[in-house]
C-alpha cells in the first residue's frame, strides 16, 4: 500500500439511506445526496457537514443526473489612457453532459412513462365499468350523497361545539379532562351529584353564580380549618351539634352582657381569670356550708343584708366594748392608784400602832417603878 494512510473523519446517514444511497453528485464545493426519502441532502466537500436540505420528489428521489454545467467569469480590464477600470462579467458553458447517462435516463423515464400510461388506462377501464355499473344506483348514490351531506353538516355542528366546549374547558383550566375520558366522566359524575344536592338544599341558583359558590366554599374552608385549630371538626358533620353549641354561644354572650361582663366575653384571658377566681370562690362558699347561695341570688342577697347588718351591729358593739374597755382602764388605773394610797395608809397605821405600842409598854414601866417606889 503506496500513499498516506487513509483514515474514515466523519461518517453519515442521511435520511433514506437505509436502503442505501441511489445517488452521490458532487457539485462546486457541495456533495448532493438522494435516497429513499423525499428530500435531498447537500453536504459540504471539506468535513460533509450538512449545509441543507432541499425538497425533492415524493414519495422518493430515485436519480441524481449533472446535465450541464454553467461558468460565470469576472474580468476586469483598465487603461493608462482614460484611467479607468471596468469589470465585465462572462458567461460560459462548462464541461457537456454524459450523454450515454441522459439516454439510460431517458429510457428509465420513458418505461416508467409507459408503465404510468398502462396504469392509467386500466383505471379509465375501471372507472368507465364503474360508471357503466353504477347507472342503475344513482338514486341510491344521489341518497347516500344527502346522508353524506347531512353527517358532514352535522359533524360541522359538533365540530363547532366541540370546539366551544373546549374553550370553556380552556378557560376553566380543565382542558386535560378532554384528554381522560375516565377522568372527564367522573369529574360529570361528581358535577351532576353537587347539582343534584344543590336543588335538595334549594340553593341550585350558586349554579348560575359561581363566583359565589366560590366565596361560600372558601368561607367554608375557612370556617373548616377555624373548627380544626380548635378542636371542634367533629362538629362539622353532626349539624345539630354545631347547632346547639352556638346556641349555647348566643345565650352566653346574651347572659354576660345582661350582665355586665361583656368585656370578659370578648377577653379569653380576663375571662380565664375571672373564672378561676369564681372557682376559688365555690370551693371556699363550699367549704362554709354556703355553696347554695352561689346558686340562689335571692337567698345570698338575703345573707348578705343580714351579714351586713350583723357587721354593723357587731361595729356598734364593738365601739361599746371599747368604751367599756376604756372605762375599765380608767377605773384600773384608779384602783392602781387607790390601791397605792390604802399602802400608804396602811404603812402609816402600821407606824402609828407602833407608836402606840412603845408608848404603852412605856407607860407600863412607869407605872411599875412607881408601884414599886410606893411599895418601898
């Protein structure tokens, strides 16, 4: 092997070439390629990089044929004398055609002429017995061409409201249920059932009114997520226990603000402690033996006024038994002060009988020396 290697730098399959390439024309710079497809594919001469696609014959390109070939050239000519400069163009013809290759074209293209020309005449035969045969069904035809007609209006009917109903669907984001006849029943199903209990509960008129029904299902929603935070969503599938519990309600805002505590009702937390102070309160009523009152307006009012004026009369008392207790401390104080005079006194008498008593024993001396004296 002579030369340099050869070495395979890019490798294509143009479409139609499965059944391999019918023809490979290089043309210029550019390499035309046909084969079973419709199109012809331009490839350059340097790296076969696809430049473009150009339409061809249907169903297929069967032959790519170089007839002639045309050469523009560009010359200029110039003069020293009028110092000027002129560009002509000249046309000429190239290389002449394969003659041998436009004559086995021609032959392959006069055959397939004939064979088009046979096709052609047996389907004039064809069609002369079919109008030959047909002559006695043309009322039968006439009347299928009046049903054809009428199905084709018809189909035009429903093609126009197909094509209604599907923008509605558009327009209501619910084009993909044209898409799911599964889906598209259901969802009818489902729609045909909320109509259905609509008309029940007599409010079918939300039908006419979607924007409403909208506002109702997310007050709905709202209301739904409300009962859940707190506990209540049990509620909402027994209505008459939803029903009962706000008439509780109603009754109690009544009550607090016939009241006075209004404000309590509106407060959870003013509330929280005024009823833990109330239980205080039971529990102490409770321990006195005095719960009932709690329970019985009239009769704690009764205590109450009787509790007040014992107050009262237990202040009166009380005052009573200062003035006494005051007294009392004053005639202490003169007994204390009585008490130290009778010491006094007694301190003094005590003194005297002392006296008394030297005195006589004094006088009893005397009188002894004297009787003794007399004795003498």
């Amino acid at each position: 092997m002579t030369g340099d290697q050869r070495v395979c730098l890019r490798q294509v399959a143009p479409p139609g070439s499965e059944k391999g390439i019918y023809a490979l024309l290089p043309l210029g710079h550019d390499v035309w390629v046909c084969g079973h497809h419709p199109s012809i594919q331009v490839y350059s001469q340097r790296d076969m990089a696809q430049t473009s696609t150009e339409d061809g014959h249907k169903p297929y390109v069967s032959n790519l044929i170089g007839v002639d070939r045309v050469e523009s050239k560009i010359i200029w000519s110039t003069s020293f004398g009028d110092r000027k400069l002129k560009v002509w163009r000249h046309t000429v013809r190239g290389e002449e055609a394969s003659v041998d290759e436009l004559k086995a074209a021609n032959i392959l293209y006069q055959q397939e002429e004939e064979t088009q020309a046979e096709r052609i005449e047996s389907y004039l035969k064809k069609m002369r017995a079919l109008e030959e045969s047909s002559s006695g069904q043309q009322g039968e035809i006439d009347l299928l061409q009046k049903q054809l007609e009428d199905q084709t209006a018809k189909r035009e009917e429903l093609e126009v409201e197909l094509g209604t109903l599907q923008k509605i669907f558009e327009e209501a984001g619910l084009a993909e249920l044209l898409k799911d006849p599964e889906a598209l029943s259901a969802f009818l199903t489902r729609a045909a059932a909320l109509a259905a209990e609509l008309r029940k509960l007599g409010i079918e008129s939300l039908l006419e009114d979607p924007e409403e029904m909208a506002r109702l299902l997310s007050l709905m929603n709202q209301l739904q997520e409300i009962f859940e935070r707190c506990g209540l969503s049990s509620l909402l599938e027994k209505p008459s226990e939803l029903e009962a519990m706000l008439l509780r309600y109603k009754a109690m805002q009544a009550s607090f603000e016939k009241n006075g505590f209004s404000e309590l009702f509106e407060d959870t937390d003013r509330l929280d402690k005024f009823l833990e102070t109330h239980r205080q309160v039971r529990l102490s009523f409770q321990a006195a033996g005095f719960e009932n009152l709690l329970d019985d307006a009239a009769a704690a009012e009764q205590f109450f006024q009787k509790r007040q004026a014992d107050l009262e009369s237990s202040a009166a008392a009380s005052e009573s038994v200062a003035a006494l207790e005051a007294q009392l401390q004053q005639v202490t104080q003169d007994l204390e002060a009585m008490q130290g005079q009778r010491d006094a006194l007694q301190r003094e008498c005590d003194e005297i009988k002392d006296r008394l008593e030297a005195h006589r024993v004094g006088q009893l001396v005397s009188f002894n020396s004297d009787r003794h004296g007399l004795a003498l």
